[in-house]
C-alpha cells in the first residue's frame, strides 16, 4: 500500500506541475508586445483625418480644430510622431516632406491598428508652386486628378533629339507624344467626383486670405490670371520630388497631365507627395481598412510655378511673393467648410457620400 500511495502521489505532483506550467506560459506576454499600459482597448474612430506634410502646413489647423488628445504612432516620422484628434472625432496628422515620409507615414497610420478608418475621410492639404495661366498665390486648388510628374525617361537638354519640346518622356515609349503604359500603377490617380464637387460648392463662397505683400508681387504678370486676387479653382496635380521651376518645365508640366489623362486634366499645381499618400491609403483601401472614395485633395498656391515677363527662373524661385502666410491660412479656409459639413451632418457622412 506504501508503494501504491507513494506512486500516485507522485503523478498527482507532476500533473500539478504540468497545469502551473500551462498557466504561467497563458499569462506571460508575447515577445515584443507593448506593456498593458500602452495597449488601446479599441480602434478610435475617426471622421476626418487631416494630413499635412510639414509644420507650418499642420499647426493652421491648430486653433480651429482644438485637439484634446496626441496620439504616439510607431513608424511616425521622429519629426512628427504624433496624431492630433479633438473631441468631435477630426485627427490630424504630419507626413514629412516628399514622397518617401508621405507613403512610409500614412501606411504607418493606416496599418498600425489604432484608429477605425472605415469610415474615415481623408482632407489631403497642402501648400504648392501654382500655374499663373490659372491661379494665383493664395488661390485654392481642389483636384481631380493626382499625377506623378517624376515618372519618367530624362535626356539631358543639350541632347534633346530633333524636333522634340523636351527631354522627358514615358518609360516605355518612343517619344514626348506617346502615352505611357501605366506599370508603376501610381502614375495617375482620380479622385470621387462627389466628394470634389462638395468640396467645391462649400468652399467657394468663403473669402480667401489676401495681402498686400501679394497683391504686389502679382501685378508682374499682367493680365494672366495670375495678376488677380485668390480664389476657389478645380484643376490638377503635379507630384515630383525635384522641386523644379521655369516656364519650359511648366509647359512640359501641362502637356504631361493632359497626355496621361488623355486630355481630361488640367495641370495647375505642383508638389511632391500626393501620389505616394494615396497609394498608401489605396494599400489600405486593399486591406479594407478604409474606402478610397473618401479622399480630397487641397493644394495652395504659394508661389508660381514660372517666372513673369523678364525675370529669370532662379529669380522666380528665390522670390519673396508673399504667398507662404496665405497659402498655409487658405488651407483652412478652403478646407474647412468640408470638414464642418461631414462632422456637422454624420448622420448623412458616415454611411456613404451623400449626393447633392
């Protein structure tokens, strides 16, 4: 009987061992997990997401916004790691400059798990060089389409072949006329036409910043439209990382977003991240983390994007025309009315664009 006793008691020791085992291993946390204190217990919703691209561009939407809470999102730039959000579910975010920070910054947002983008919509807003053709410093542009301006073959100028406007041409192809074939699939993108035409009706009425400074500088350009005061305008997007200027660029510029919308765009504004930012949230979209539908984008015109009559390109570029202060305040002021309205009206946002 000793023998027997001593034996089961054994197996029940190791049976308890093996069942204390278990539920240690059950509680231990998982390698690389956060601590319990900076777990979410829930996405947070978010109704409009606004992204800027550097300082100046976010802290205009301080004041009116109100953010009550900085959220720390890993993968963030260093310069910007935080997403503002105010109690009324509108966050605003910082990519840093250029294409690389705009897509590295919002694919680290959308997958990071912390914010409920399936209803979300997304105010690209940004200041840009603008057409004088078209605009003006402090006019506000809404775009339709999103076009890289960087993809591209180039062939130094001193060695343009006969008869052709420029060097840049398509990958792919045999010349400036030719269309390229869309192999990046970032090339072009097209914004919901609902959602621009609510852009525009709700921002046109509003005044937009204006100076003297300004009014000054655009007297240059005589009886363009880019001598007049700013306004609400529709018309297009030009992303690139080279930071060009010049009246032969702005053409090919022109000629490029009408060749690869097949003459629908309208070529008006210039800047560096707008295709990488919606391909990271067409990334998104893929996950079914939010609807791609849901994107506007507004671009400000802070300086032309060519010289006036007489003046050299480098002077055009290194002009004070005081458009900077107004371009950063119109990003508001145009972009605003939008914001209100979706948040104002929920009811009518959060299922689908409402027709108008």
């Amino acid at each position: 009987m000793n023998r027997l006793f001593a034996a089961a008691r054994v197996r029940h020791l190791v049976l308890l061992a093996l069942l204390l085992t278990t539920a240690a291993c059950a509680s231990a946390p998982e390698p690389n997990a956060p601590p319990p204190s900076a777990r979410q217990a829930s996405p947070r919703p978010v109704k409009v997401l606004i992204i800027s691209m550097f300082g100046p561009e976010a802290e205009v939407w301080r004041e009116p916004l109100g953010p009550s809470d900085e959220i720390v999102v890993p993968g963030l730039s260093a310069d910007y790691p935080t997403v503002r959000c105010n109690a009324s579910d509108v966050c605003q975010m910082t990519t840093g400059m250029g294409h690389a920070n705009a897509a590295a910054s919002i694919a680290a947002l959308v997958f990071s798990g912390r914010f409920d983008l399936h209803h979300t919509y997304f105010l690209i807003a940004g200041i840009a060089g603008i057409d004088p053709k078209l605009g003006t410093i402090g006019s506000a542009a809404w775009a339709r389409y999103l076009v890289d301006y960087g993809i591209a073959h180039e062939i130094d100028s001193r060695e343009t072949p006969k008869g052709w406007r420029s060097g840049y041409f398509g990958i792919d192809t045999s010349g400036p006329a030719e269309k390229p074939p869309f192999n990046y699939r970032t090339e072009v993108f097209q914004l919901d036409e609902d959602l621009l035409q609510w852009a525009l009706a709700l921002s046109r009425p509003v005044p937009l910043r204006d100076s003297d400074a300004a009014r000054a500088y655009r007297r240059h350009y005589a009886a363009l439209p880019g001598a007049r005061g700013p306004s609400v305008i529709q018309c297009d997007t030009a992303a690139g990382d080279t930071w060009w200027q010049g009246r032969a660029l702005g053409e090919r510029a022109e000629r490029w977003v009408a060749l690869l919308t097949d003459g629908k765009g309208e070529y008006c504004t210039t800047q560096q991240e707008d295709n990488a930012s919606f391909e990271a949230l067409k990334r998104g979209a893929g996950a079914h983390l939010l609807d791609l539908r849901r994107v506007a984008v507004l671009r400000t015109g802070a300086d032309f994007d060519r010289p006036y009559r007489g003046q050299s390109a480098y002077a055009s570029l290194k002009a004070q025309t005081g458009g900077f202060p107004l371009a950063t305040a119109n990003l508001v002021v145009a972009g605003l009315p939008l914001v209100t309205e979706i948040v104002s009206h929920w009811d009518r946002w959060a299922g689908d664009i409402p027709k108008r």
